[in-house]
C-alpha cells in the first residue's frame, strides 16, 4: 500500500532533507524510525530536497507499507519514535503509482525577514534578520517581475546539473505584517508559489530582492538576471534558516 | 547612572533568572557579558525571577553604570556578547532609585498551550502540548474565579517561604487564536495581569484551568483552593516551557 505522508521539521540539525552517507538528514532520521518499526528498509520520498538549514510547515513524502500496524496508528508511532524538531502530520493512503515529486503541480515556500532593530531569540533561527532599509515598494516591483514564466537558470545553485531550468512563477506575495510570537512583533514574508524550483533558488531570488530593496542593486539587475540567466547581476542566496516549505500542491 | 534594561530570552537552557552558583542563568550570563565590557562586576537586578525553563518576551532589570562607552551603545554592545538566546530589546536612563521588582506596578504572563492533534516541531518548546479536550467556556469560567484579590497561597511551589501571599489579579484572558508561525496553524494563550506573582503561581493556575477544562476536575476545586488556600485542590503545575513573562509595568 503506497502512503503519503504530510511532514514538518525545523531543519536547524538536519543537513537538509535527501539522504547523505555519515550526516543526520531528515529523510535518514524518518528511515530508521521506519526500520524500527517495520524490521526492514523502507524508503521514503519527498516532494522537494530541502537544503541544509531549511524548514518545512508541510513538506509531502510518499512510502510503500507492507506492515501489519494498521494506517491509523502509521503517524503515531513514527512520531513516538522521532524527535521533536520532526512531526509526521498525517499519513493516508494513495494511488498505488502516486510519487512525492513527480506529481506535485506545484510548491510554495515562505522566506521570513526580521526587520526589527533587535532580532527576536525566538525567531533568530527561524528568519533573515534583516534590520536595515528595506523599501517595499521595490520589493513589490521585484515580486511582479518575477511572476510568469521565465528561465531561472541565473538563481541556482552552481554545480547543479538539471536539464531545465524554466519555471512558472504564479505568485510572489510580500507579507509585511506576518505575526511573530511576541505580541507586537511582526516579520516580514515573501511568500513563492511556483511549479517547482531550482536548488536554492528561493534564497538566490530573496538575496536580490533585499539588496534591490536596500538600494544596493537595481531593479534593472533582477530583470537582467531574469531575461539574459546573468547570475552576475543576481544577489547572494539569503540564509538557509528564513526559508521554510510551506505547502506542495497536487 | 541607574539604567532600565528590557530583555528578552529563550529560556530553555537556562536555570532561570536568579544566579545559582555553578548553573548557568540568565542574570549570570548577562553579568558575565557587563563584567567584559566594563572589566568591573556589575550586578543586575530583575523585576520577576522567572524559574528555570521560562521565557521572556520582555523582563526588565536594573543596573548602574559607570564606564565611559555611552548610553546609547550599551544594548548593541552587550548583544553583541551575549548568545542569540538573550537579548536586550533596550535600554534608556532610569531615576538613581529605579527598582525592576519594587517599582513594578503589575506584570502580565502569557502561557501558550498547543491544542493541535500533533505538535509543531516549531512550538514544541515554546507551549504545552494538550491535544486533549479542552472546553473553553469551563476555561473562562475559571478566569472569571480568579480575577479579583485573593490569597494565592494554594497555588505556589511547595517550600516557599513568603511573607504575603495575597495579590490582585487584574484580569484572566482567554485567547483561543493566537497565530503560531505555520499559517493555518492555532494556538490557546491564557494571559495573567496581577500586582504579582508567587513562584510557580501561573504555572499552578493553568494546570487546574487545564484539567477543570478538561472535565478531571470541578470548579468548585479551583473555588475551594482560592478561598480556602488548599492546595490539595489545585492542579498540578503546568510545563515551563509554555509560559513567557510578557510585560512589566511601571
């Protein structure tokens, strides 16, 4: 029986989501929860490779069960064995061919920004602090630039190998007033809704977003950037630990 | 100069406000940090010892100051010291005779409860986690007992040896909704505004509100325990890791 899994974790301890030989990851640490449980290896596969640092509200992750312990308990006991920084949300049963990644329609990510003079040491881990000028008028320029189809090969990774690099931006919306824990903090979001994304892709466009609303590029580089994949005029990928998978559509 | 510090701190691995010889506290750290910078011991003096575990949105303390680096520059030189686990939001000019905890008017306490059928590994630390059933009009049936004046004494740590156990409690808030970072996510606060508060006091008061709403016990416990100063009657004390010293008013 093919289940899917809804997950979140605070990726502060983990070296991202995928699995690497000898390095805490979450997908290793769900695996040898699953191998407790069941006695035998069980893959798990997740819609998007979150990054080193990276967090998610809802990342979705597919796996086979072939285990007498019935669906319902399946989230209970995972999360009776995981530690605390990872939550197995729900888990239900899907079509037996349902894949994570190859069926996900689309992503959306939340980059948070603290803009307060002090950060916060409850959100320090969890946001850019960010305490310098910040126009969102440009922000809001570069988020409409954004939106549509447009080749991203200018805001990954290097080093990275994937065959296309064309990605449908439907949404970028900026956030000024998502609330924070303490009563009158707030934080600033940008919130990216998209049909998938190249690896840090998310942190390359929210590191020239900032710069451009700090005045220290122009909004003509990010169009540059856009237009021409000129990684030059792109900003430098913001912090790993604002970044947070919030949602993968089907 | 007499200065008026407001600070904010994760307290999870901290052994609360007060210096304990040997554990690490918050007024510990702090003192560390104010000995580097001005080479002299500086002590610093709290409006509320918060016990160990507990958070603040925003303690205020009070120091003297006789060094040369200006006012002004004292915040952002002691942040620049401490861990992202403490932070002084400000600090300004106080009267030569400001005392934290002898002029302090009245304080609030925020303590956050995770109602959600699974936790947040974002919130974990920071609320108590209760997927249980929780009736808020029995909750605010409690709030309602406990405002007022009362002798508080059944609901402080045992071994406790204060003079006057008596303290006005301004008003109980109920909060059903307050916004977690996941955006569809909720949280329950229970906010206490009083003149003051006992050790343990609000963590006594929200495990009897807690089991009260949760059908284990009656209200006329909480009522009995309030005028009679039983103890028996209370609940056990609820999670340190939920509660937050919100605001000290002068």
């Amino acid at each position: 029986m093919r289940l899917k899994g809804t997950i979140s974790y605070d990726g502060t301890s983990f070296y991202g989501w995928q699995m690497q030989k000898g390095y805490p990851t979450i997908q290793s640490t769900i695996e040898e929860v699953l191998r407790h449980i069941t006695g035998t290896d069980v893959r798990i596969s997740g819609a998007g490779r979150t990054d080193t640092g990276v967090h998610a509200f809802e990342q979705v992750a597919h796996f086979d069960w072939n285990h007498r312990l019935p669906l319902e308990k399946v989230a209970l006991a995972m999360n009776a064995l995981l530690p605390s920084s990872v939550r197995i949300l729900k888990v239900t049963e899907a079509a037996p061919d349902f894949h994570a990644r190859y069926d996900a329609k689309s992503k959306e990510y939340l980059y948070r920004i603290d803009p307060n003079p002090v950060y916060s040491p409850f959100s320090y881990g969890y946001a850019l602090f960010y305490p310098f000028r910040i126009d969102l008028d440009l922000m809001r320029e570069c988020a409409k630039m954004i939106e549509g189809e447009h080749d991203f090969a200018g805001f990954q990774a290097t080093g990275t190998d994937v065959v296309g690099t064309v990605r449908r931006m439907f949404r970028v919306d900026i956030l000024p007033e998502i609330p924070d824990w303490a009563t009158d903090r707030r934080l600033l979001g940008i919130r990216f809704h998209a049909t998938g994304f190249l690896r840090k892709m998310v942190r390359f466009l929210v590191g020239t977003i900032v710069e451009i609303s700090g005045g220290r590029k122009d909004p003509e580089d990010l169009r540059i950037a856009l237009d021409r994949c000129d990684r030059s005029r792109a900003g430098v990928p913001a912090a790993a630990r604002g970044l947070f998978l919030e949602k993968v559509h089907y």
